[in-house]
C-alpha cells in the first residue's frame, strides 16, 4: 500500500539521487529499485536496493580502493564501526558493520556520503549510502 509519506519520499528520490551524482539510466533504476522505508515494528529481514557500481560516483570508486588496500583513509573516522540505529541493514551483532567517507567535491566536511562494509565479506557486503544513512543500496560489482 502506498501511503502519502510513501509518495513523498518517492517523489523526493530523484532529487536525493541527482544530489547523489546519478543521473540518467542510473537514476532510473535506482528509483525503480528503491527499497520502501523500514518500519518501525519491522522485525523480519529487511530488503535493500541493488546499485550498479559503476554508476556510483567516482569518488565511491577512490574509497573503495582504499578500503582493499586497508588504507591510508582520509579521515580519522573511517574505518570505524557502524551501529545500523536506523535498523535499514540487516541487524548483525556489534562491530559487523564499518563506516568509511566518500569525498563530496566542494564539501569542507565530511559529507553525507559513506560505503558501510560488512565484516569478512569483502565486495560482496558494501553498501552505499548517499544520503547519511537515510537510504542503502547494496552494491552490485557485476553490473
């Protein structure tokens, strides 16, 4: 069922993936694909969005890099655990999730913009936030 906070965000996701840098075909697909907002008294397994990696920015490519070759990162924060609070990842025990920052240009903070990484998974559990975890997509390197 869509409700009017369903609409409104479906109607924001375009301007949140422009913000994002994607655009065309890639937009598309990720708003075709967007997964609807978790439910508070959700408790079953929550379904994230796929995301073609070659259509994240490039600096998504650059912290990725990074992450494999276990660093330098540019920020002292990177590299840190991430709680999942907003509960928008599948829950794992504490420590499972690692936050790491994609450079926004122009930006003289950190940005909203990070690759949450699963533990031990390698490419097979990052995931893209765009928006400072208020949406995921799990990350595709097959596409």
């Amino acid at each position: 069922m869509t409700t009017p906070r369903h609409r409104l965000r479906r109607a924001l996701l375009p301007a949140v993936l422009l913000v994002a840098g994607l655009t065309g075909p890639a937009a598309h697909a990720a708003t075709a694909t967007a997964p609807a907002p978790a439910s508070s008294t959700a408790t079953a397994t929550v379904a994230v969005a796929d995301i073609c990696e070659s259509t994240l920015p490039s600096q998504a490519d650059d912290t990725i890099a990074l992450i494999d070759k276990g660093g330098p990162f540019p920020y002292p924060q990177d590299g840190t655990v991430f709680q999942n609070r907003e509960g928008l990842l599948p829950q794992e025990p504490q420590g499972y999730y690692h936050e790491y920052t994609v450079k926004t240009p122009g930006s003289s903070t950190r940005g909203a913009r990070r690759v949450i990484t699963s533990d031990d998974l390698g490419h097979d559990g990052m995931y893209w936030t765009p928006d400072h975890y208020s949406t995921f997509y799990d990350i595709d390197f097959g596409c």
